[in-house]
C-alpha cells in the first residue's frame, strides 16, 4: 500500500453484481462509511462473478460479504449488512470525530 492511506481502513466488499442484495449492501456501506469513518477509509467492490479469483484468495464463500483488511488482524461480516451498528461492531470500526 502506498504511503497515502496506508493509515485508512482498507475494506473490501465481495458481491455478485445484478443483485438487489448486492445494491443494498454497497447502499449501507457506503452510508455506514461516510457516517461514521469519515475520509479515513478506503472501499474496494468486488464482484466476484469479474474476479473470481480474489474471491479465491480471500477464502470467499457467500456474498456480500465484508472484509475488514486493515488494521490487522483482518474481520469479516456475512450475509446481511442492513445494520449499520453491526457492521461497526463486528469489524470493530472506530467512529471519527
């Protein structure tokens, strides 16, 4: 990672596009994000019917699933992500001021 953002927290959204699933969770993340993070993250959508092969290499078995690279140690979140307060829980996200 560059310099640049290398503080961020890097998230990664593994979803099958064409799915209303798919548009909601990217919907509340994004909403989630800018709410709550701020300008201190970096989003990655991947869809994984395009590149399979991260969906490989991150061990991805259900989408959307979202996956919390940066700080370590990494953490993940499956299936529904309508609940902004569960997502900050589980990928245990600070909240900017």
């Amino acid at each position: 990672m560059s310099e640049i953002g290398k503080d961020k927290i890097r998230l990664m959204l593994f979803i099958v596009s064409q799915s209303k699933y798919s548009e909601r969770a990217i919907r509340e993340i994004h909403d989630v994000c800018e709410n709550n993070l701020k300008n201190n993250y970096i989003l990655q959508v991947i869809d994984v019917i395009e590149r399979p092969e991260l969906a490989e290499k991150y061990r991805i078995i259900a989408t959307p699933t979202l996956v919390r690279l940066h700080p370590e140690p990494p953490r993940r979140l499956i299936g529904d992500l309508s609940d902004g307060q569960k997502i900050m829980e589980v990928l245990k996200l600070p909240v900017s001021k």
